[in-house]
C-alpha cells in the first residue's frame, strides 16, 4: 500500500507538464489566507489525495482571532484534481489546453463543522478507508471558556469524494477524551484505520462502524503523526520543542 501524506502551510502541488520551457514544473495555490471567507486566521492544515485524484485541504477557520480556542469552524477546499478533464474546453495564455495535469481549480469553501455557540472545533484529522473510498474527518470539540487539553471528539464522513458530508457524530464514548492531530491518519496493510492523537492512535477494525482508543504513549509530547514500517510496526513521531520524539509499536 502506498501513503502518501503533505502537510502544508501554503498548498503547493506539483504538475506534470509536457516541456519545461512551456509551463512552470509547479503550480503554487494559496487556499487559506486570513481575512478571506469572513475567517480571521487560518491554522492546523491537512490534506488528502482520493485514489481518483482529488484533492481535499482542511484547515481551522478561527473567526474573530488568530490565537487558540476562539470560535473556530473546521473548513475544506476541494479540487478534483487529476479526477477527469475539463468540460467546457479552455485555453491557458501559453496557448495549452485546459486540463487537470496543467491547472488546477479549487472549489468554493465548505464549512465541515460548524461553531454554532462560540465553541471551537478543532485538530482536523481526515482518513481514506481505501476498501470503499470513505473518507472520515475527525475533529475535537472545545467548549467555551477554553481550556487546551483532552477533548470530546466527533466525526463525519463523505462517501462521494468530499462533495457531501454527513451529520457529525460523537464518538468519545468508545474512544474516550483525546486531543487530536494533527496530519492525516493512515490505513494499515491489515485494513485498519489508524487517526493519531497526541497520547496514542483511535483506530477501527470495521471499516470506520467502531472506534477505539490503542495504547497511551507515554510522555507529554503532541502534535504527532503516525506511519507504518515495511515490516507492519507503526512509529509514531511527536513535537517536543525543539526535538522530535519518535515511539514505536508493534501491536
């Protein structure tokens, strides 16, 4: 299996052109910037490839402030990416034809969870469940008056390339309290879906139906994320300013 995973400050994608003399090797979007969309700061950004090829940008969309527990929205972009070609036909100004490998086009804004009472959503973190193409998003939820920490966490989920999302559900009944993210979450050779929080992975055996907490990792590090070995291990890489902290499990 194949993962591919970026995480980005300002998205750059790469495209494939027929001559380097003829179009730039990259094209360089900037998807979230302050001020834009009624948001006041863009922060936490995440983003997937669906095997078709599109391609989804998640970021917190904090409303009145750039600072930590605000109300936040976890908001998306979309592009179809490499999914097909452009209908109707287009011309670019160095004479090429419209297509996905020369340009790409980013759909409106989508707000995924929305801060209805001032709460912030926050620590995005989307997994593919390559067996059926589901993508899930998981985020936490904090309450007002902010306090960072261990948080409930809900999900939703899109069967149709991000084009749709379901109504958030809460899962912390089953997963317990944990801060997210952030990054992506994988899925193992074995099928499992694996989400990383700060202390540990959620995971699920059943195709995203059921969500568990793994071990805790020990240590108060965060903001990690988690990769699978050649060998089926899972390491796990954690901030600890100014190092990096990396765990393994092999369970």
């Amino acid at each position: 299996m194949t993962i591919r995973t970026a995480l980005l400050l300002g998205l750059v994608m790469t495209i494939a052109v027929g001559t380097a003399s003829a179009q730039g090797f990259y094209e360089q979007t900037e998807l979230f910037v302050g001020g834009q969309d009624n948001y006041n700061t863009y922060r936490i950004p995440a983003v997937i490839c669906t095997k078709s090829g599109t391609v989804l940008a998640f970021s917190e969309g904090r409303k009145d402030v750039g600072w930590d527990g605000g109300p936040t929205d976890i908001v998306m972009k979309r592009s179809l990416g490499s999914a097909g070609q452009w209908t109707p036909a287009f011309a670019t100004p160095q004479g090429l034809g419209r297509s996905r490998r020369t340009t790409m086009v980013w759909l409106p804004l989508q707000v995924i969870f929305s801060s209805t009472n001032g709460e912030a959503w926050m620590n995005p973190v989307p997994v593919i469940d390559q067996h059926d193409g589901t993508i899930y998003l998981f985020a936490n939820d904090f309450p007002q008056p902010y306090k960072d920490g261990n948080a409930p966490i809900w999900m939703t989920k899109s069967t149709d390339e991000g084009g749709t999302w379901s109504a958030p559900n809460e899962v912390t009944q089953t997963t317990g309290h944990h801060e997210l993210g952030p990054g992506v979450g994988i899925q193992l050779q074995s099928g499992r879906l694996a989400v990383q929080a700060y202390d540990g992975i959620l995971y699920s055996d059943d195709h995203g139906k059921s969500w568990k907490s793994g071990g805790i990792a020990p240590g108060d590090s965060n903001e990690p994320q988690v990769v699978e070995l050649v060998d089926g291990s899972l390491l796990f890489s954690r901030r600890k300013s100014p190092n990096r902290v990396f765990l393994t499990s092999k369970d």
